[in-house]
C-alpha cells in the first residue's frame, strides 16, 4: 500500500533537512494503517522497527511516497517492509531515501497477545 507526505518546514531540524524523528513517526502511523486495513476489527501495536536506514538527507518541500509491503506474517504479529521514495526533488523516483522493517503484534482489549485471523 502506498502513501504520501510533503515534507514541510516545521519538519526540518537545525541543518535544514528532515528531522528524523518525523520519519520514523510517519513510517510507524503508515505501516499501522496498512495493517488495520488488511485486517479490520484488530488492535495492533508496534513491538519493532529494525534495519533503519537513511540513505540521503531530505529536504523540506519534498513529496515523499512510503511503499508498504508485508514481508510476513505470523500467528500474533505481522512485519512489514517500509520504503520512502522521493517523488518531488529526487534525481531518480525510484530512489530509496529510508528503508526499514516494522513489526505489530495484535492485541486484546487486556493487551494481551490475540491470533491474526484472515492474513
């Protein structure tokens, strides 16, 4: 699944480039509704995020595209492989400007761990 976000001054940090900690929030808030969407009536909760790599600065007015794929899914928990691409500012659009895997598991009302059904 795909999604977008503009890059926007107040997302820039005292170098001029995208504060990193946007990134990761963006990544966490879009890899979220990814799962919701693919399995509706769940509670997830972010357990992990690995492998973060940033590859290049980004600058603000950059419209960025995160590809969302799932890279496996478990009993209780589900990962997913998250790329942001530069769709404005970048030289290439393919161009992978952060990369990294995050991981949900499914919860109850209790937040205990509860089966993924329908995956």
């Amino acid at each position: 699944m795909d999604h977008h976000k503009l890059v926007l001054p107040e997302h820039i940090n005292h170098y001029g480039f995208l504060f990193g900690g946007w990134l990761l929030q963006w990544i966490d808030e879009f890899a979220y509704i990814t799962a919701t969407v693919e399995f509706p009536g769940l509670r997830f909760v972010t357990i992990a995020m690995a492998d973060v790599q940033f590859k290049r600065r980004i600058s603000s007015g950059e419209v960025l595209r995160f590809a969302v794929t799932r890279e496996s899914l478990g009993v209780t928990s589900v990962r997913y492989r998250v790329r942001a691409h530069g769709l404005v500012m970048a030289a290439d659009p393919a161009e992978i400007l952060f990369e990294t895997t995050i991981t949900f598991v499914s919860v109850d009302a209790a937040g205990g761990k509860t089966p993924i059904q329908g995956g």
